[in-house]
C-alpha cells in the first residue's frame, strides 16, 4: 500500500506494521501516524517501546517486548527503527519473531529498502501476508510528491509558486532534502518562488561552503574561518545564512549517520564512507548539539536578535564556527 493510500484509507491496523521505500520523510510521518491510531499519548511511556538497530542483538528483548501485557491500554506497540541497517541474519531472525506477534499487540518495523529489492530482502516479505506493508518510494510519483510539497508549505504557512512546486513533483530529489530546502526558506520568505527554490536547492552545491562546513565539523577551525571570511568579503549580506546553512545541513548528515540514519542525497551517497567515521567519533550528544546550535544562529538572524549589521552577523558566524568545531574535535 503506497503512503498516500495509508493515509487517505485509514486501513485497520493488526499486529504486523512494515514501513519501506525509501523516503524518510514519508517513513517518519508513517510512524507517527500509526502511533497516534494505536495509542493515546498518556498510555505511551508504559505501552511503547522503541528499539534502535545498534540495540538489537538475537531479537530476544523484541520478542520478549512483543509478549508482554499491555498496562491499562488495549495493546502493547514495539517499534524496530531502521532495520535496513540490521545484518541478514538479524533480519530474518525479526521476520521469524514477526510472526508470533500476540493477538492484541503490535510490531512496527522501519525498513527504507524498496519493496522488491533483492538485497537486502525486504522484511515486508519475510513477514505474513496479512502484515500491512506502506510503501514510502515516490519514484515516478508526480502527485504524491507534489502532495507532500503542499502539505509542507501548508504546515509551515507559506505559499509557492505553482512553477516551483511542479519542478519539485518531477525532480528526483529525496523528500527530506525538499522539506528541509522549503523550511530554510519559510524562515525568510511568505512566498516561495522558482528562482529562490533553485537557489536554496544549490546553495550547498558551492564547493566554498561546502569545503567551510566539512573544516568546521572535522574541527578545523582556522580553515573554516578563513573560508568564512572569504565569503563574507565577497558577499557581505548573504554569506550568515548561507554558511550557518551548509554548516547546519553538514552537522544534520552527521548527526544522521550517528543514529544510522542515511539522509545523504544520492547525489553525495558517497560522503558516507567519510562521514561515518567522524560521526562514530563526535558521537550523537554532540552531532546533535552541534546542529542545534547552527539552526539557532538562523533563527537569530531570521528574528533579529543578531542585528542585521555585516560585522554583527560575522562575529555570530565567527562565535558558532568556533564552538562547532570545539564540539566535534
């Protein structure tokens, strides 16, 4: 069942819930729906139990989960997160432990491989057959993409051009790179054209602020600040939001990676092989503040409380490159 099909049917929910494709967005929006269906938020903290892939060894606490007795509530939920990251063997041990799901309780794997993919096997076919598959891939799927950048715009409360919206429907780019493009640019803008959705969308793309957010994360302090002030020299106004940008984006991708999450384009699936080190490294208490200190120096500017004087906005970048690359030394 593709996503938007999930959503507009609103089909029962059983004991057996597979979220695959490939767009993350549409997973972590597929989650949070089932939860809501499945639990009153005062019933979750005893009746929802979360398992990351890097704490799943011979499935055991899963199914050990999977039996207990839901505590004042109709059902028991386990979520396993990202299984795509899990081994084989691991893998079908789930499917295996998927199939003795106790009548009344419910298990939620999150698996972003496409549903025919031959390696690794989907768990969505490892499963029963009356286990609810939702297929997140919008490949192909100019409507559902252009549903989801609606629905952004509408969340966020701010409008597009039609033009702009239609390019992103026939893109290939990954959902989460459009929302995070379109939620940079409701921070400045009430209405989003083409031209500033491209810009927005290549900013990243410039090897200069690409090679000042990389300095900065490895914790290169003095190359990233040159490269800062490169920028500033030759662009004075633009240059706060477009580094904190890059550097934002950069620590978001490794924050990712240390969670297992695969955020990276395809376009820089690459990067992994060197992001995956510096993430086991910096680790996910520091990616993660190394990020939210980067989004809320934006918000500063966005808000004023950074005045809007060049040199203000340069020490701000000057303050967070600093404490970014401490962070992630």
């Amino acid at each position: 069942m593709k996503y938007y099909d999930f959503i507009d049917r609103e089909p029962p929910i059983d004991r057996v819930v597979v979220i695959e494709g490939t767009e993350r967005a549409l997973a972590d929006a597929a989650l949070e729906r089932l939860v809501d269906r499945l639990l009153e938020p005062q019933l979750r903290d005893l009746n929802l139990t979360r398992f990351q892939p890097d704490a799943i060894g011979d499935v055991m606490e899963v199914r050990e989960a999977l039996q207990a007795m839901p505590f004042l509530a109709e059902r028991r939920v386990v979520i396993v997160a990202d299984a795509q990251t899990l081994r084989a063997p691991v893998r079908e041990a789930l499917g295996a432990v998927a199939h003795d799901v106790p009548a009344g309780n419910t298990l939620i794997v999150t698996d972003l491989v496409k549903p025919l993919a031959r390696s690794p096997v989907p768990i969505g076919r490892l499963v029963s057959r009356d286990a609810l598959r939702i297929d997140t891939t919008v490949e192909k799927a100019p409507q559902a993409r252009a549903r989801f950048v609606e629905e952004t715009l509408q969340r966020l409360g701010v409008t597009a051009d039609k033009r702009a919206v239609d390019e992103i429907a026939r893109s290939d780019s990954e959902l989460t790179a459009v929302r995070n493009d379109l939620e940079k640019l409701a921070l400045t803008h009430k209405h989003i054209t083409l031209k500033e959705l491209t810009a927005e969308a290549l900013s990243v793309e410039d090897p200069k602020l690409y090679e000042y957010a990389t300095a900065a994360v490895e914790g290169q302090v003095r190359r990233a600040l040159a490269l800062a002030h490169e920028w500033f020299a030759n662009d004075p106004r633009g240059a706060g939001m477009k580094l904190l940008a890059a550097l934002a984006t950069e620590c978001r991708y490794v924050w990712g990676q240390t969670r297992g999450l695969d955020e990276l384009p395809e376009r820089i699936a690459w990067r992994a092989r060197t992001l995956g080190p510096l993430a086991r490294r910096i680790g996910e208490r520091r990616a993660r503040g190394a990020y939210e200190k980067a989004v809320r120096a934006m918000e500063s500017i966005v808000t004023g409380r950074t005045a809007s004087d060049p040199d203000d906005v340069r020490g701000l970048v000057d303050r967070i490159t600093v404490e970014v690359a401490a962070l992630t030394r």
